[in-house]
C-alpha cells in the first residue's frame, strides 16, 4: 500500500510539472495577437451599458467590460488549450487503464466508476463561473453550455481528471487505513499540488478569475493569475471527502450498490462546493454580481470558507480514523437505504 501511494504522489507531481511547462511552452510557441481588435471594439462599444451579467456568444456586456479590461485578452490561446487538452488526454488514458487493472488484479471497479461521476461534476462550472467570477475565454473547443456558458473540452477533461485522481488516492490511503495526521497532511499536499498547477494556469491565456478575489496568491507569486487560496482548499476537501467516505462506509457500497459511487462523487464535491463555499460566494457578490464588494466582507467571507473546509474534513477525517465509528455510522446509514 506504500509503495503504491508513494507511486501515486510521485504521478501528481510530474502532472503538476507537466502542466506548467506545457503552459509556458505554450505561451512561448503562441504567435496570436494578445489583444484582439474585436474585443477592443465590444469593450468600447459597451462602456455606457447596463445588460444584466451574461455572456452572450461574442459579445461582451456591461459586467463582462470588467473582466475584458482586467484581463486585457477574451480570446482563448490556442496553443496552450492544443497542449493542455493532449497532456488531459494522455494522464486520462493513463488512469483508465489503471482502472482496468483494478478490475483485473484486484477485483476492484472503483476507480473506472469514478469516471463518470466526475464527468458529471463538470456540470457545475457554469453557475460557479458566475458566482465565483471565473473567466473561460472565447474560443475554445465548446462541449455544452450550462448557465448561459459555454464549457470547453479541456475543462471537461480537467474535471474528470481532477475528480477521478483525487477521490481515488484518498480512497486508497483511507482503505488502507490512516490515521488522522496522516490523512490532514494529504489534504494539505493535494492543496500545495493544485495551488502549484492552477495558479500558472490562470495566467496562460485560456481561463480567468476575475473581480474580488480575497487571498489572491498572485499578490505573493509574480507568474501566478489571479487565484484565490480558497479554491484550492474547497477543489481538494471536496475531493478527498469523496474517496475517504467510499473507503470507510463501504456498507453503502456493497453488492449492487456499488454504482452508487457513480453519484457519490458528484454530490461530495458539488455538495462541498456550495455548501462549504457559501461564506466565499456571498462575501464576493454581496453588492450584486456587477458590482465591486468591499474587500474586508469579501476577505471575511473566505477564511470562513477555509475554516470551514478544515473543520469538516476533519471531522471526517475523525472518524474514517476511528474503526468503530464507522462500522456503527454504516449499520445507521444503512437502516435508511
């Protein structure tokens, strides 16, 4: 179980490095113009507007002015979208055959039902884009539209790759049992891995954050975008929360209720995402959402969010830790499925 949890970590760092150095090659090998005229034109066109928030295929409207004018650039890059697709569909292609090998070696479907759960967690870009105030520049490779937005392949593919990767680990480590240092010192490597992989990314030309974004790293780290620590505390918890309830209450997962992972993963994560990440939600869009909110109510609003990430997982983490809590939790559980 070392070996192969030593194995894994060792994947997520070389994800994680891969995924930078793709998007600074990509940036480098990028010869798009970084401002296109279109989006100079829509900018001037709308300064005196008063259209809802939205966007509206090309066009960008009174709240969308200040995000044009912030991040200086609407239109996707290219090359660093080509790139980051490939490297999604390459660790996916890598995990899938792994979930194979589950099946085959360890009598084990996990993993290759997390797949779909995960693809289905994509589901939530649209509304938290709008309320969490991210950006997916114009251009990109459109899969659905969700909330009046359109979502790309390579946030389709994120997602699946984010959400199968994550639960899965955990759901190892917890199987294996851990205790609760053990599992609160892997929350806080998989935050220090997404911090690593997402803050370069919003700098790269293919998506944003936008407006108040409290505790925002690129303050602190210069190749950063504007990424806020609270995003990658709640993208983790919520993950890991998943892979630990599927390792530690397996009475509800047992038998043919075993494809209820395929849900699971879904409900953790989008569960955790709002239900945790209220206080962060209301602090940014107290004023509304094509207003600025005033930063100390926003900034309170995010440690909240993180405290509560904190609080929760470890509560969790408390009794995946404790045997008999969750054989008694599970018998309980149980009387109401």
């Amino acid at each position: 179980m070392r070996t192969m949890i030593q194995r894994f970590s060792v994947i997520l760092v070389i994800l994680v490095l891969v995924m930078f150095l793709a998007g600074c090659g990509g940036q480098l090998l990028s010869t798009e113009d970084p401002v296109p005229s279109e989006a100079s034109d829509n900018i001037n066109g709308l300064q005196d507007t008063t259209a809802p928030y939205g966007i509206r295929g090309t066009t960008i409207n009174a709240t969308d002015l200040e995000i044009a004018r912030r991040i200086g650039n609407v239109s996707v890059n290219k090359t660093v979208e080509t790139i980051i697709t490939i490297i999604f569909c390459i660790f996916l292609f890598g995990f899938f055959i792994l979930g194979i090998f589950d099946i085959s070696k360890r009598k084990d479907p996990v993993l290759l039902l997390m797949f779909p759960g995960a693809v289905l967690c994509s589901l939530i870009e649209g509304t938290v884009g709008i309320i969490g105030h991210i950006f997916i520049f114009e251009g990109s490779i459109t899969v659905f539209t969700i909330a009046g937005r359109p979502i790309p392949l390579w946030a389709v593919l994120g997602y699946t790759l984010g959400f199968t990767m994550i639960p899965y680990m955990m759901y190892r480590i917890a199987k294996g049992g851990a205790s609760v240092k053990r599992l609160m010192i892997w929350l806080g490597i998989g935050i220090v891995l997404n911090i690593i992989l997402e803050g370069p990314l919003t700098a790269m030309g293919i998506y944003a954050y936008w407006g108040i974004q409290p505790l925002d790293l690129s303050s602190v780290i210069p190749f950063f975008g504007d990424f806020s620590l609270v995003w990658a505390v709640t993208n983790m918890a919520g993950a890991a929360v998943a892979g630990i309830l599927i390792a530690t209450v397996p009475g509800l997962f047992s038998g043919w209720r075993i494809l209820r992972i395929v849900p699971a993963v879904p409900f953790v994560v989008l569960g955790w995402q709002f239900a945790i990440g209220w206080p962060f939600y209301t602090g940014i869009n107290h004023n509304g959402l094509s207003q600025n909110p005033d930063a100390v109510i926003a900034a309170i609003g995010a440690l909240a969010t993180i405290a509560l990430s904190f609080w929760a997982y470890y509560i969790i983490a408390k009794l995946a830790s404790n045997s008999k809590s969750v054989k008694e939790n599970t018998l309980e559980i149980q009387k109401h499925f």
